[in-house]
C-alpha cells in the first residue's frame, strides 16, 4: 500500500513539475505578424510587443506605442515615432477609447476571453495553450494563448459576410533581459513633447507634419478591444 502511494506521490510531483514554467513574462520581447485577407488580396505586416514589467510597448515600422502602468491603475501613453526618434507624451485623460492595460500586455482584452468558450488545453509548462473560440456579430474568433507567458500564439478573426480575416501569429519571443531594458532605453532618450504644448510648438516641422498627417490624436490602440473590434497599430487612420 505504500509503495503505491509513493508512486502516485511521484506521478503529483511530476505531473504539478511538468506544469510548471520559469518564463519572466512580465519581462520579454515577442514578435507577430498580422495577415490581412479580404477575398483575393493579402497584405501583411510586423508588430513587436515588449514588456518590461509597468511598461508595454507595441512596435510597428512607423510608430510605437508605448505605455505605462501607474500606481493609481491608470495608464500614460506615449507615441514615439521610430525614424525621427521622436515621441509626443500624453496624459490619461487625453486619450480616448477603451483604456486596459490587459489589452496593452497582452494584444487582446481580458473582456474578450472571458466572453470565448474555452476548447481544450495542449501542451505542458512553458508550451501549455489554451484554445478558444467565439462567434459574435457574425465575426468567428479563434484564439490560441500560452497559459503562463499569457501571449497569443494566433488570434484570428474572420467574417464571412465581408468576406475579412485578419491574423495574428506569433513568429519569436525573446526573453533577454539586458536587450529588453536597452531598448526601452533607448525610447527614453528620445525627444518627447507634450499634447498639451503642441499648440505652442507648431513652429516645429516634426510637428507640424504630424498634425498634417493625423497622427497627433491619441486613440486606444490595443489590438482588440473588448467588443472585439479591431484597432490595429495606431497608423491607420
């Protein structure tokens, strides 16, 4: 009897060890690529999420967004664009939209997954995915998670209707840390004005441009939301 209990003892241990991952997500680099389809024609391109623990950014090839998580729960975005090593910093208050850091962390909203039906779980520690779905509104959501880095590994979402799918997958993830800090760095050292002065700064043609263009306005950028629409980069206005 007790040469039994040991064994299923031994068949815990494994099975609780086999759960278990030593991933830091609170700090890494993952990069995706999101596919847009609309019957014939594709278009695709590149976003890198980076974490480094109260701050999230999501890096395009024009603009990244970055943001960071204050005491008080609320969050302060800045936009920094990447050529002219440019940033415009806004207040909480300036932004519009849904604003959730779930969203921000992960590219899809923690309001979302709980409205999916989860399928099955694949997989242990680290490489454990949870796949769920959902049909609202006559979008089909798929969506596979890694349960401890709390990453998508693919989102898609579809409509026949419009005959639209829009794909999220997750090509590399990075978890080094010295890299991770550099680059957040780096932002940091980028020239930063506030929303608030940019009526006294128009006199700058960085900014004058960028009014032009109509990346001045600051709206929430996670990749979903929690009506599961899709709000992409930031740049496409």
């Amino acid at each position: 009897m007790k040469k039994a209990l040991l064994i299923i003892a031994t068949l815990v241990s494994t099975s609780s060890f086999a759960s278990q991952c030593d991933i830091d997500a609170k700090h890494l680099k993952a990069d995706y690529k999101i596919t847009n389809s609309h019957k014939a024609q594709q278009s695709s391109e590149s976003l890198t999420l980076w974490r480094n623990d109260q701050q999230v950014a999501h890096q395009s090839e024009v603009i990244t967004e970055l943001w960071q998580h204050l005491a008080n729960n609320q969050i302060r975005p800045i936009r920094y664009f990447n050529a002219q090593q440019r940033g415009i910093e806004y207040q909480p208050s300036e932004v519009r939209g849904v604003q959730n850091w779930s969203a921000k962390s992960q590219l899809v909203d923690n309001h979302l997954i709980e409205k999916m039906t989860l399928v099955s779980t694949q997989g242990t520690g680290c490489d454990e995915v949870k796949n769920y779905t959902l049909s609202e509104n006559g979008n089909d959501f798929n969506l596979t998670f890694f349960t401890h880095s709390k990453l998508v590994k693919t989102f898609s979402i579809s409509n026949k209707k419009s005959q639209t799918t829009t794909l999220l997958s997750l090509n590399n993830v990075s978890t080094d840390e010295p890299l991770i800090s550099a680059q957040f760095a780096q932002w940091d050292r980028f020239q930063t004005t506030d929303y608030a002065d940019i009526g006294d700064n128009e006199g700058d043609p960085f900014l004058a441009k960028m009014i032009n263009l109509g990346f001045i306005e600051h709206s929430a950028t996670g990749f979903y939301n929690q009506q599961g629409e899709a709000i992409q980069g930031g740049h496409h206005h």
